[in-house]
C-alpha cells in the first residue's frame, strides 16, 4: 500500500522533552487553522524555526481504486505552537490561522500532548473524543504504555482509557482491559 510523503509533527524533535521547560520566552498556543491548513502552516513554521506539534495518525482511504496511506490530524484544524510573542505574530501574517488561544498552564498542556504522543507511538487504534465526561482518573499498571494516566469511559460494553487535553477540552481514547488500571 502506497504511502504519501511524510511530514513533520513535532519540531523540534526534543520538544515535549525538556525543550519547554528550559524555555522563558515562549508560551504554549493552541492553533486553530483555516480549513485543511494544518499540514501546510507545519511547513512553514519549520521554515520560520517556531517550535510546534501537529499531532498526525495513519489513515487508509482509496484514491483511484488504490489504497493509500497517509497522516492526517488527530485534532482536526489544531495545532499547538510553542512561541513568542514576536513569533505568535509571524505566524498569524501566514493567512492559515483562524484563531488562536495562548495555554494558560504550560507544564500541564505539555503533560497532556506527552501523553497523546505517547497514544500515537503506540501504535493502539484511537477514537477522537470530543466531549470529556466524567469518571475515575486512573494509571496503566504495565504494558506499552505504563505510567499513563487518564480517565476510564465505558462505550457500548467496553472499557477505553480517555487521554485529554483539558484546554481543548478533547482528547483521545483506547480500548483497555480494566486489569491493566489502578485508581489514582
């Protein structure tokens, strides 16, 4: 199965590492881009050096009878800058923004987009959540993706282990089996 070019989701590549804590100038900003913008306005804050992350999944759809491959965002029309003030407004001049909102709690976004990452190197099937509901926060015990915290749904019959992000109030969830989980 063919795949499409790939593309750049997280740059620099140690930035939900330690990149923003040792940061003072820069401040986490939710990107909201024009319609199927969010690939495009990637490439050019590469170009411009503005850290970022474009959370991206594999997605199969048929294209002239073939079936093909390619990376599309997990949050539709988001992005997460990591930028200046100076840089915040060099990337509004790009004419691919909507809106944009700056993240009140840095440490916390970073957590959440850790975790989402780590969702996404998994390899798991996700489910795109778009309204966060109420359960118990729970721990995975062991496995791939031990150490990773979230909240437990249950849709139609199954247990699924929501990932949030709290200031886009939407998140992102995987089939779990309850064994794996711990109160927290």
């Amino acid at each position: 199965m063919p795949i499409l070019a790939a593309e750049t989701s997280l740059f620099p590549d140690d930035l939900l590492l330690d990149f923003t804590a040792t940061s003072t100038d820069r401040r986490w900003w939710a990107v909201y881009t024009k319609s199927r913008q969010e690939k495009s306005l990637a490439r050019q804050l590469v170009g411009m050096d503005v850290p970022f992350y474009l959370p991206l999944i594999p997605r199969v759809t048929s294209i002239g009878g073939r079936r093909v491959k390619s990376l599309v965002p997990l949050f539709s029309g988001y992005l997460f800058m990591f930028a200046s003030d100076e840089e915040r407004l060099q990337t509004l001049e790009t004419d691919r923004v909507a809106q944009m909102w700056s993240a009140p709690r840095t440490a916390e976004l970073t957590r959440d987009l850790q975790a989402v990452q780590a969702l996404i190197e998994s390899g798991v099937p996700l489910t795109t959540e778009g309204q966060l509901g109420a359960g118990q926060r729970v721990r995975v015990k062991n496995g791939a993706l031990e150490g990773l915290e979230g909240v437990v749904l249950s849709r139609r019959g199954e247990d699924r282990l929501l990932v949030s992000v709290q200031f886009l109030q939407q998140g992102v969830s995987i089939q779990i089996k309850d064994y794996l989980l711990e109160p927290i």
